[in-house]
C-alpha cells in the first residue's frame, strides 16, 4: 500500500500549520513545505471540505487548523484526500468476486480485511502533535 503524493503533501501542509499554531498564507505554506501554490491550495481546500482546516479572505487571509494537532490524525488527512484505505481492492463495497460466490466467505478478504482495519487503526492513532517538538 502506498499513499498518493497528494496525501503526503497534505500531512506536509498540515503539519506546517500545527507546526506555525496560527494563519498563515497559502504562499508562505508552499514555501515551507515545498509544494507548489497551485498544489497546496488545491489540497487545502480539500482540508477545508475534510473540516480540518478554516480559510479567512482578505488582506489578513490564510488558513489555519480547525482542531488542535492532537485531534487530527495521519489516518483522517490520507482519507480525506485519498479516500477510504483499503489494502486491495476486494475490500471496496463496488468489488464483484469471480472467485467465489460470497465475499463474506473469502479467506483472501477477511486476512486483507484484517489487516486494513490494523493499518488504518495505526494511522489514526498517530496525530500531528507527535511531530512536534515539545
């Protein structure tokens, strides 16, 4: 499993905002993550629909985070950008086995289901305040 470049880029962005603990402009947020500006405000707006980030307009504009670095987690920014993790593709509801007659009967599905749900719950469990240094 690897997660998109956007998705890295988002825990960059976001990390730069509970790195900074304030506003900041899409411009400086490019500069100090390395992502282009185009780029960054495609994935903050993303964050914004995500509820984890806030933007103000005007002159004193920027973006900001809408939690604390302690309630946001790798797990939510990869799924807001990446959608829901999922190991293989057998673990999406739209999926149509050849293989057998019931997925709910599948070996293959329930050990990649099982993994899935220990990655995911990993993911979650790490929070942007871990990246901070104290």
């Amino acid at each position: 499993m690897r997660i998109t470049h956007e998705a890295d880029y988002a825990i960059r962005v976001a990390y730069c905002l509970a790195e900074h603990g304030g506003k900041l402009g899409a411009k400086d947020i490019s500069e100090a993550t390395g992502v282009t500006l185009r780029f960054a405000l495609k994935i903050l707006r993303k964050l914004i629909l995500g509820g984890m980030v806030r933007s103000y307009k005007g002159a004193a504009g920027g973006y900001e985070l809408v939690k604390p670095p302690s309630e946001i987690s790798m797990g939510e920014i990869i799924e807001c950008i990446d959608g829901p993790i999922q190991i293989n593709h057998c673990l999406c509801n739209e999926f149509e086995c050849t293989r057998v007659s019931s997925k709910g009967i599948c070996n293959f599905r329930k050990v990649f289901g099982s993994v899935n749900r220990m990655i995911r719950t990993e993911l979650y469990n790490v929070t942007l305040d871990q990246f901070l240094n104290s």
